[in-house]
C-alpha cells in the first residue's frame, strides 16, 4: 500500500525510507506489542490517522490496480509474525 500512495503521488524514496516508513506505521498501530495488528489496534489507528482510509477506499485501488497489478492478482495476505 506505501508503494503504491508513493508511485501515484510520483515519490522516489529509497528502499530503507519505505522500510522505515512502514517499520514506524506498524510499531504505532501495534499498540499492544506482539507483532500483530488486530482489529482494535487497527481501529484506535485509523481513528488517529483519518487519512488513510481515504487511500483504502475502492475507487482509489481502483485507480492504482494497473500501476500495481501483483495487488490485484495475488490479493492474500501472509499471517507474517514481526
């Protein structure tokens, strides 16, 4: 999802700032520390960070499906364990 908002908003960053980026995110919703983002977490985060709902809705997928295809072709996620 970070790839795809920073190729539509035509933003080059490197590999580590993306991991960094992402790494940060993921600590911030990770409220209850052990390395899984539930539903709660998920909802206390996006109530603090309204923002990102805007690019989870459908039409702006919609819009980033053919810049990202893999996203559509392979929509399941692996249960990774950080």
């Amino acid at each position: 999802m970070v790839l795809a908002i920073l190729h539509e908003s035509n933003l080059v960053l490197s590999d580590d700032i993306v991991e960094i980026i992402v790494g940060t995110t993921f600590c911030e919703a990770d409220t209850k520390g052990d390395g899984r983002i539930d539903l709660d977490e998920w909802t206390d985060y996006v109530s603090k960070n309204p923002t990102l709902m805007k690019n989870m809705t459908l039409p702006h997928l919609k819009d980033i499906t053919p810049a990202f295809p893999s996203f559509v072709a392979h929509p399941e996620v692996e249960d990774l364990e950080i």
